[in-house]
C-alpha cells in the first residue's frame, strides 16, 4: 500500500531523514512520535508523495511517486485521505462544501454522496455546523471537518498529522475514537502526534504499532500496543 | 475539435466548481477595463482599415475611369488644336465622351490657388478636356502618339502617377489598420496574462488544498481559465458597443471633410465589431491557460 524502502530526505542542506523504510499494510493502525522538528510532517508528506525523497523510494499502491505525473499524484490522493495539521480549508466555503470538495474535484458529486455527507458530518459531530465558514469554527470543530474531508471519497489510507494539536482533551478522545472507528471499517490509519497520553489512550482500543523518529532515523518505540 | 469542446467547456460551465476559486476584485475589474478597452480600440481599429480600404478603391475607381488633356499652344492655335483633340478623341476606343472645360471650370479649379477674381482670359493657362472611359479603357500609348502626331500642343495625364501613390498610402494606412489590431490581441492577451498570474498567485492556498485533496491539474486550470474568458468576454462586449456606439455618432461622410467623416462602417460591415467578443474571450481561453498551466508547474 505505502512502502519506503532506504529513503532519505535532506532540507536546507540538512539530512532530517535517512535510511528510513516502512512497510504500511493495509488495515493497519500506526502511530508515528517524535519530538517537534524531528521530521514527523515530512514523513508523512513522503507517504502521500507530497515530497519526493532525496534518496530511496517510495512507492503508493505499487508505484513509484518518481515515475508518477502530477495529474497521477493527484489520483493517487483520492486514495489517500490527509488531515493536516494546520486542517487546510477554503474559507470563502461553508463546511459542507469545503467537506464534500474531494467529491466536487473527481466529479463523483451526486445525490447519494450528498446524502452522505450528512450522515459524514453528524458522524464527526459538524450536522448543526454544516452552513458555517472555517473562520467560525473552533479548533476541535476544524479538526473534524478535516477528518470528514480526509475521509469523504472513502480512502484506503487515513494519514493524521497531529489531529490533537490544538484541541482538549475531551475533544482529542472524540478524534481518536473517530479514527479507531475508522480502522474497524478496515482503513489503514496513520497518525502523527507527539502526545503520548494519547497513544496510552488508544490503548485497548486498538492495535497499533507505535513508531518514533530519533536522530533521523525510524525506530520502533517499545512493544506495540 | 478539441479545442472547440473545451472551450464550449468554459461557457458550459461548473458553477460549483467555479466557487472553489474565491472572487478576487482587483484582477476581475483589471480584466474587465482592459478587454473593453481594447475592444474598443480594436473597433476603431477596425473601422480605420475599412475606411482605408473603402478610400483607396474610390480613389482608384475615381481616377481609373477619367483623365485629363491639356493643351498648351499660343492663344490663336488653342481653339483649333482644343477641336483637332476633341476629334482624335471621338475616334478613339475606350473613350466615352470628351469634353473641354469651359472657363468658368477652369476659374473654379484655379481659385483655391488664385481666388475668385482670376483674371482668367488675361492668362496662358492651358485649355483643359475631361475624358471619360468606358468600363475598357483607352489604349494610353497609342493615343499619345496620335495626339503627338496631329496635336502637338497636347499632353496627356491618365491620372497614373496620382493613383499609384494615392493607392500605396490607402494601402499603407489599411495595413497599419490590422498591425493595429493585431497589437491590440497582443496587448489584451499580456493583460490577461499578468492578471491570471496575479490571480494564480494570489490563491496559491487554494491551489494547494485543492491538490492535496486530488484535484487536477486540469480542473484547477479550468476554474481560472473559465472566470477570465467570461470576464473577457463581457468587458469586450462592453467596449465594443460603446465603440460601436462612438463610431455611429461621428459626422455623416461628407465631401467637404473628406476621409476624416469616412470613417465608419456601412451595410454590412456592421456586424464586423461583434466578432470582437468572441475573439477576445478565445484570446483570454488561450493566455490564462498557458498561465495557469505554467504557474501550476512552478507551485509543482
């Protein structure tokens, strides 16, 4: 599904990933940890070929992101649902429509679709908030609506940079509880964060291996859960 | 073909897809102003080079179809030489009628020159004959050299060495009239090109969400080729009916003012202007999606 074989990626004249590889099988459920600036974003901008490695390779369901034109990178992303960190929304949109975009760009926009993004946005707690503007939303309203975003085409691949970041606590189970739920229904989950209470909530809920990003290089940090 | 369909593409239309792209002011009422007025430079432009055109076959048929015989010979010989070419010129084929110019005429050629009070009988000016042609013509040279022969007081001016220059500056002015137009597309289509530009990177976030979400390069460029065509279209259809406009309300064409109250359209020349449009909006299909195309490329 996504596989990096000996990858590294250099920035600015410095190496901040090298000799990287992972195999990410479908169906599973990965959590990826490091300190802030340890490379955990351009990780996950290697897995959904939004960076090109400097070294290595990286290939998306069988395909190497090098060979690939942009017009197939972007194929390749209808497979690949992202929640950024920063969630990434159009704001002269409503959520319904920044939610249903992925639809509206593949021209799949039809009356069943539409019928599921509303039970998509009273799934991730957003049916009352459908008409609002980002701008209106809160942190962890933003959060979800990206998540209903990233999920609206029904992925293979759900890649999650720091979901949490800028929500509570209670706020923060809900999203994870809605990515559990998701990896049920048998997609593969990806999720970089560095809060650690978070990975300790997942557990019992979910089996997940647990990744870690030190000196530049991909570890796996302790058991998995 | 495959450029008609994406083009009727663009007047067809995605109007949801057409707000993933937000309004921006300035580079809509940028494309707006320059494609009107354009358009209507380009509609008087226009209305130059068929004016020119029209000038340059009114003189050539004005001046083709007539030419002049003077006779210069002392005052005792000129009736009779004036006679002897009236005579030659009854003879001639391709000559329709021939006719000497009274003095009345004559005064009224002289006195913008001399003004009204020419003492015209006081004065060796040379006895003019106006000839017509038929639709033929007369042979030039053979009747030189008769008038030679049995008039030799008589030269004759088939108007040559007027029409020709007359004809090459009608000429001049025609082309000048399309460069014209063609720096104006061109001018249009830098316009628009700078405002797709402006407009590509002003919305350089959307194009990223857009792309992380899947979209196309095709769909992205679309959204942005489809706002300038139909911006370019109406702003020239603006300009061109008020250039229009402009050009029916000069002076009729009059005698007195000669090319200057020429200058318009007649018949159905009229509906040469409302191409304008349509061109300018295939102008802007064509600069905003090499633009976009390029910018897309840089963002890549």
């Amino acid at each position: 599904m996504i596989e990096l074989n000996n990858i590294a990626y250099s920035y600015g004249g410095g190496e901040l990933l090298s000799d990287v590889s992972l195999k990410i099988a479908p169906g599973s459920f990965h959590f990826l940890t490091g300190p802030s600036g340890s490379g955990k974003t351009t990780f996950l901008k290697l897995c959904y070929g939004a960076l090109v490695p400097t070294s290595g390779h990286v290939e998306l369901f069988g395909r190497d992101v090098r060979e690939m034109s942009r017009d197939d990178h972007a194929l390749t992303r209808r497979q690949i649902g992202v929640v950024h960190q920063d969630c990434q929304f159009l704001d002269h949109l409503p959520v319904r429509e920044n939610v249903s975009l992925p639809l509206m760009v593949s021209g799949r926009e039809n009356l069943e679709q539409v019928s599921n993004l509303k039970e998509l946005l009273s799934w991730v707690g957003l049916g009352n908030r459908a008409g609002a503007l980002p701008p209106e939303l809160s942190g962890g309203e933003r959060q979800r609506a990206a998540l209903a975003r990233a999920v609206i085409m029904s992925p293979d691949v759900v890649l999650a940079d720091e979901p949490t970041g800028n929500v509570d606590w209670d706020m923060s189970q809900r999203l994870l509880q809605l990515l559990v739920e998701l990896n049920k229904m048998g997609k593969t989950i990806l999720i970089a964060t560095h809060d650690m209470n978070l990975i300790r909530a997942a557990k019992g809920h979910v089996q997940a291996r647990v990744l870690r990003i030190s000196n530049r290089k991909l570890q796996l940090a302790g058991a998995d859960l | 073909m495959r450029f008609l369909n994406a083009l009727s593409a663009v007047f067809v239309g995605d109007a949801q897809a057409d707000r993933v792209v937000p309004p921006t002011g300035y580079t809509a009422r940028l494309t707006l102003f320059a494609a009107a007025a354009m358009a209507f430079l380009t509609v008087f432009a226009l209305a130059l080079s068929l004016a020119t055109g029209r000038l340059a076959q009114r003189w050539g048929n004005e001046l083709a179809q007539s030419s002049t015989l003077r006779i210069s010979a002392p005052s005792e010989q000129l009736d009779a030489q004036t006679d002897a070419a009236l005579a030659v010129l009854e003879s001639t084929p391709g000559v329709a009628s021939a006719r000497a110019l009274s003095a009345d005429e004559q005064r009224a050629l002289l006195s913008p020159w001399f003004g009204p009070d020419l003492p015209i009988d006081s004065l060796p000016i040379p006895q003019l004959i106006e000839i017509k042609e038929t639709e033929q013509g007369y042979d030039t040279v053979g009747l030189r050299h008769r008038l030679q022969a049995e008039v030799p007081g008589a030269v004759l001016d088939d108007h040559t060495r007027w029409r020709r220059p007359l004809e090459k500056a009608a000429g001049r002015l025609r082309f000048l009239g399309w460069v014209s137009i063609g720096l104006i597309g061109a001018a249009t289509a830098a316009m628009i090109t700078l405002a797709a530009n402006a407009a590509l990177s002003a919305n350089a976030q959307v194009i990223a969400v857009l792309r992380l979400i899947g979209a196309q390069d095709g769909y992205i460029a679309q959204a942005f080729v489809r706002r300038f065509t139909l911006r370019s279209l109406t702003g020239a259809a603006l300009g061109t009916a008020i250039g229009m406009l402009a050009i029916f309300l000069l002076p009729a064409a009059q005698d007195e003012a000669g090319f200057l109250t020429g200058l318009g359209f007649s018949g159905a020349s009229w509906a040469l202007p409302l191409v304008i449009p349509p061109l300018a909006a295939v102008v802007a299909y064509l600069a905003t999606g090499a633009a976009a195309r390029r910018t897309l490329g840089e963002l890549a």
